[in-house]
C-alpha cells in the first residue's frame, strides 16, 4: 500500500517512516510554497536514508497569512498549525491509500484531532496515520538516540526542509528581519544525517 | 530497550506488537485475575507468534467492582475502562524500559489520556506508547487483513485472552448468567491464529 508521509529531514518525520516501512511503500513528501529552496535538505535526507521522494506545491497564500498571522500574535503555533493543515490537505491529494506526519503525543502544534483526522479520511478516501502520537517525548528521544545520526542546533544553523525556513523568509520580507527572532524564540531543530 | 505490551490475542494488541518489535524487545503480557484460565489463549498466540509472554497477576477486587459498576451502569464501557487502568499500573511495574498497549485513535474504551499517560510515566519512571493510537479503523483493518491470519466472531465463540472472559465469568457468578448479554451486547472479538 503506498503511503506519503509529510517529511522535513527532521527527526521525528524521520523516524515514523521507520515505524511505517514495514506495513507501507513510504515516500517522502515535503511541501514547498516556491519561497526558498529548503526543500532540498529535506531531498537529501530521504536520499541518504533511501527513501522514494517527491515534493507538493503549497500555495504561496497560506505561508504569507500564516507570516502574518505569527506576527499579530507574536508567536509562532497558530501560523504553524495552518500551514501544516494546509500541507496534509495537499498530501491527500496524491493517489495513496494513506497519508501520514510526525506529529508527537507530547507536541503542542501541529496537531490533528480525530475529527480533523476523520475529515480528512472521509473527503479523500485515504487513511491518515500519525505514528508518533502514542509516544512521548522521552520514548522519541531514545528511539532517535538509538536508530539515527541526527545533527541539532538553532533553527539558522540547521539545514532543514521544513516550512520554518520559508515562513522565516517571508516574515523577513513582509515584516523586516528582526521579527523573526520574536516570531520564533530561540529553539533547537533537527536534521537527520542518516541511520545509526 | 524492553518493552511489555498488555496482550490479549486480539489483532490490535498483536499489530501493536508488530508496529514495535524493530524497536524493542516486545514481551506479551497478559494480566490475569485468576477467575478463568482464558490467560492461556493469549499465551499460545504469543507462542504461534514468537513472543516472549509473561502475566501479571490483577486485583480480584478491581474485577468485581468493576462486574458491579458495568450492571449499574447497564453497559461495560466504565468497568472496562477501570480494568485497563489498573493492568496498565501492574505492567508498568515491571521492570522495563516501556510498557504498551493497544488502543487504537477510535477507540470509545479504553482510553488512555495524555495526562493518564504523562501520571503513569512519571510515577514508575517508564516510557507509555500506545503505538496504534494514531491509526483508524480503517488503517487498522486493513493491515491486519495483510498480516495477520485472524478468526472472528461473536465473544462467547471465540477463545480470547483479555479480561472480557473473566468479567463475564464474574457477572455470571455475582449477578447471574443473564446478566452478561445485558451488559455485552453482541459485538465481534477476533483472535490471532497466526502471521499470514
């Protein structure tokens, strides 16, 4: 059965193609909204790892209300659970049986409630999965500790394929580049090297 | 890292057991009140499937209040919830780096909060997944029809290893024979023959 899994390069993206490569053909799928080329981090990883990998258009619309939106609010969560409904939603578009993230048990955003998951199963007959929800923080970090040769740092310094690096270019661009750091405090990224 | 998984022979805690195995050294556990002897169907799955299987022993205690509160209550959904909770306590004592179980995202009962979750972490210093809690229905269905070789039917057919078995047999003998079928209306059970 195929599955497209929502992929930045990062650990916990990484690590639910791990849980799900047994049950499923995963590909990896990152979105790009045409902003930077971030993306391509995100290519190299799944190269390094061997997965199959493809990318989804996002719509350039949603990363600059999400911009906006994280500046009215002065941080990041509400921008960010946007732009990742929006990149599922995309993802579900694609020709596979499911769809699936990274989100966590212990992540306060993005999440997807089991209505949001129901939704979406129900308007794109695909099943959607979030491997990582059943397990927290601490159970992460080991798994990651044990299977993966993962680089952390600040967010500028990590090259990563998430949307944080184009929502951080467009902030700089709509809003000047200091708001970037009040958008999004100081906090550590991940990028996946390879196996262990 | 050793993980038990609370374990009845039923699909889902046996695609749990799959969904983990990369990643832990799973052992079955099934907890047992020592009413029936219906431990035992969970123990030859195990076997058919290659696990490790261990029990742990329940409180006869929680078994009849919680016989009581499902005639009170005219349903099983609050007994059962009761019992989960209290195996959950007993497997977490054990001493592994994980316990698990599995509930699946649709599942109505049991339960297990991100507070119940985070308490029961904390206070015996263990990791708690629940590694099908991101998957549907559907999802579930549909993998377990791939991998797993499965005999279904109505719950007084089809021999199982979880605590049904034992409530049952406690209603019988506390509230009288008719009061099962009050309490359990028809439902399907599955038990796992074996890996297809």
């Amino acid at each position: 059965m195929d599955l497209a899994l929502l992929y930045s390069g990062g650990k916990d993206s990484t690590l639910a193609a791990l849980l799900l490569d047994s049950f499923y053909d995963v590909t990896l799928v990152t979105g790009r909204f045409g902003v930077t080329d971030d993306w391509k981090h995100a290519r190299d990883a799944a190269d390094r790892l061997g997965y199959d990998f493809d990318t989804v258009e996002l719509d350039r619309a949603v990363a600059e209300d999400a911009a906006d939106l994280m500046v009215e609010d002065g941080y990041p969560r509400n921008g960010i659970q946007r732009v990742h409904e929006h990149a599922l939603e995309r993802v579900a578009e694609l020709d596979v049986a499911a769809v699936a993230d990274g989100t966590r048990r212990d992540d306060r955003v993005p999440t997807v409630s089991r209505a949001q998951a129901q939704s979406l199963e129900d308007r794109h007959d695909v099943d959607y999965l979030s491997p990582l929800v059943g397990f927290g923080r601490h159970a992460v970090d080991k798994l990651v500790e044990e299977k993966l040769d993962v680089e952390s740092g600040p967010s500028e310094r990590i090259p990563k394929g998430d949307y944080e690096g184009e929502l951080r270019a467009l902030l700089a661009e709509r809003h000047g580049q200091e708001t970037i750091s009040t958008v999004f405090p100081d906090h550590e990224q991940t990028y996946v090297r390879g196996l262990k």
